[in-house]
C-alpha cells in the first residue's frame, strides 16, 4: 500500500472553498495510486469561531493546563468532522480520529507534549477498511488516556510522526505560500521557492526564524527518512522537496536568508574570579534559554528572547561584575549546507552588511550558517543585502 499522508493548515480548511481545494489535492493523490492520510488544523485564525487563539481566549487565567488541552484539542477535532463532510459530499469513504484515537502517545507535559510513540493499528484498519483517514492534528494522548497538545504549529508534528509510523512515501504540508523560500518574500519580493532543500539546513532555517514548518516535523522526519514537501494549496509547482542529505546536491553556498526579532544582548564584564559557571548555572537554573553565547577571559555576552530580560538581569543582579543589557536586537542567518569548509563567505557576509551600513554586534556560526546580531531597525536591510549577496536561488 502506497501510503501519503497530506497536512492542510487552518486558513486552507477554515472556508468550504478552501476545503474543496483540500480535498482535490486528496483525489488527486488516490488517482495517483495513493491511499491518503489526512492531517487537519484547527479551522481559521484567532477571531474565527473555532481556531485556536479563539478558544484560547475562552480559557481565561484560570483554567490549568490539563484542561486548556481538553479544550484547545477541540478545534482540530471539529475540523476533522467537517472535513469528513467535505469528503463524504463527493462520496469518498472516510473517518474522522483524534490524535489519540490515531495512535499517537505522548508525554504528559500539556500544551507542549511530546510524541512517544505512534501504534498505527487503528490506521492500518481503517486503511484496509477502504477508508480515508482524517486526523486531527496537533493533539495526541498520555499512555493513561489525558489528552495532551503538541506546542502551537504542532499540526505538522502530527503529519511528520503519523508518515514515519506509516512508512508513508510522502508527507505533503499544504500552507498559503508556494513552499520554503530562499527569504521572507514581504522583505525580499525577488525570493524564490526552494525546490530542494536538506532536512538540516530546514530545521536549522526554521529554528533561526523561517516560519513555514515545525521544526520537530522536520526532526520526526530525519528520523524516520520520510520527504517532505511543502506546497501551496493554490500553487501549481512542486514546492519544496525536504530529504536526505544524499539527494540534495549541495552546489551552492547560501540557501536561505533568515531572522529573528526581539532578542536582548547581554554583555558582562568582570575582573577578578572567573565567573563564568555561576553566570551560567544561575540562568539555567531560571529557565532562562540563551543564545549567541561568547565566552572570553573577563567577558561574557549572549542574547536572550527580550521578554526574558528582566528576570536574566534579576538572577544575575548581585555577582560582583558589570552588567550591560540592551535591547532592540534581531538575529539575521545566513544557512546553507554548502559553506562548509568554504574560504571567503565570513568575508563575503561582512562586505554585503558593510556595504548597506549595517553594524555587526556579535556573531555565531556553525557548519551551515552563520548568525550576525544587528539592531532591528536593521533587519530588513541586513536580510536583503545578504540575500543579494548570496543571489540565494531556487535550485
Ligand atoms: N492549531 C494549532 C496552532 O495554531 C496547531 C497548528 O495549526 O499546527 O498552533
Ligand atoms: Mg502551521
């Protein structure tokens, strides 16, 4: 059996336009030779009646996390049921799952639980059954039956763990733009659709800020060696193929621009004891995550997501050293599997963001890109110079 699993967002399924494209795309996949598993969001954006921001807002401060699962789990399932509808319309036999119904075990860390284990007998039984199976995305369940969600975006989680239990050929993600682009289009018009891209320059993209899929989708994926693709619901190409490293050839050096906003820098400066652990313990003992970490004799400096500032200053408040905060920071990134080992793209970097007047406060790099830290007045110009630089392209 030729199994495809097929995830469509919110905004796709929220009208019966856009539920009618979706089922398209799952007729045309069973005329392909497929049998298609289907993966929904929670219908609309915050506002619309059932999407998650607006049941979010039903909750208030006083319902626990337990309960806001319950509650948010909801508006996938709805969307499930009514895309069963969509389906039975035109005569196709379907079934409509909750996560946990699918199989799919997690953690017990609501409102971002992980996926444990996926036992597809309840799918493989409904495939057998002729059925088309629509699950609803972004949930799953605890071994002693709590319903659990998968951190917001989690429906492509969803669609990645259900593909690599299946041993599916493919796990398609439909979303409103026509797949990953080489930079954000509203800052750069000339960007182009990626047509390959390699699972690590995809989640290293998506963790510096590219939006368009989950990062742990992308993890799952890897791991069980299922391609992705992100396309457009509208569009008429191939999107995005994510794969293995193998299938990708790495010809080029850039492959994307990306970016960050919000983040704090924190520079430290002391004399005497190295105080490098006790900085370091007191932060993750808080919680405190940071990035662009840079250790020297004397001098520490790092960033933290701004909305984590304040409390970074207040666990490091009393240790004897000095303590500058400054906020208004974005981190701009430049990924590629191609630049490693490649002489001159450091050099290549500072030029294109010298020659827009663009100030580098602090760097990092690792085998596949490399971060500047600029103001965020500068963000946009730093992601077009770089993007120009680079002519990073569709290839
Ligand atoms: N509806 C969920 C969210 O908005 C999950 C998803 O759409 O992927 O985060
Ligand atoms: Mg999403």
């Amino acid at each position: 059996m030729r199994i495809i699993v097929q995830k469509f967002g919110g905004t796709s399924v929220a009208t019966s336009e856009g539920r009618e494209k979706c089922r398209r795309r799952v007729t045309e996949s069973i005329e392909q030779g497929y049998r298609p598993v289907v993966v929904v969001s929670a219908m609309g954006r915050k506002g619309q009646p059932y999407a998650t921001d607006t049941l979010l807002d039903l909750a208030g401060d006083l319902v626990g996390e337990r309960e806001l699962d319950l509650l948010m789990s909801c508006g996938e399932i709805i969307s499930a049921v009514v895309f069963c509808r969509t389906l039975r319309e035109e005569g196709y036999p379907c079934v409509a799952l909750t996560g946990g119904q699918a199989g799919i075990i997690t953690d017990s860390s609501h409102t971002n639980a992980r996926i444990l284990r996926v036992v597809p007998e309840r799918l493989h039984r409904e495939l057998a059954d002729g059925k088309i199976v629509v699950v609803a995305g972004f949930q799953g369940m605890t071994a002693d039956g709590e319903i659990t969600t998968l951190g917001r975006g989690g429906s492509d989680t969803t669609a990645a763990a259900l593909a690599a239990a299946l041993k599916a050929e493919l796990a398609e993600i439909y979303t409103d733009v026509d797949g990953v682009m080489t930079a954000d289009p509203r800052l750069v018009p000339e960007a182009q659709v990626l047509t390959r891209v390699s699972y690590q320059e995809i989640m290293e993209m998506a963790h510096l800020g590219a939006k368009v899929i989950h990062p742990r989708a992308v993890e799952i994926a890897m791991e069980g060696q299922i391609p992705l693709a992100v396309k457009g619901l509208d569009g008429q190409g191939n999107g995005t193929l994510i794969g293995s490293y193998h299938t990708v050839t790495a010809d080029r050096v850039v492959t994307g621009i990306t970016h960050l906003k919000g983040l704090a820098q924190f520079i430290l400066r002391f004399n005497d004891e190295d105080l490098s652990l006790v900085v370091f313990q007191r932060l993750g003992n808080a919680q405190i995550s940071i990035d662009l970490i840079q250790v020297n004799p004397g001098l520490i400096a790092f960033t933290v997501l701004q909305s984590a500032a304040e409390k970074a200053r207040n666990v490091l408040g009393d240790l004897p050293m000095e303590v500058e905060v400054r906020s208004g920071f974005a981190k701009v990134s430049a990924v590629g599997g191609g630049m490693r080992g490649v002489p001159g793209v450091m050099a290549r970097v500072v030029a294109a963001l010298n020659r827009v007047g663009v100030r580098i406060h602090q760097t990092a790099d690792s085998h596949t890109n490399i971060s500047c830290l600029v103001e965020e007045s500068d963000a946009e110009k730093a992601v077009r110079a770089l993007h120009d630089e680079f002519n990073a392209r569709a290839k």
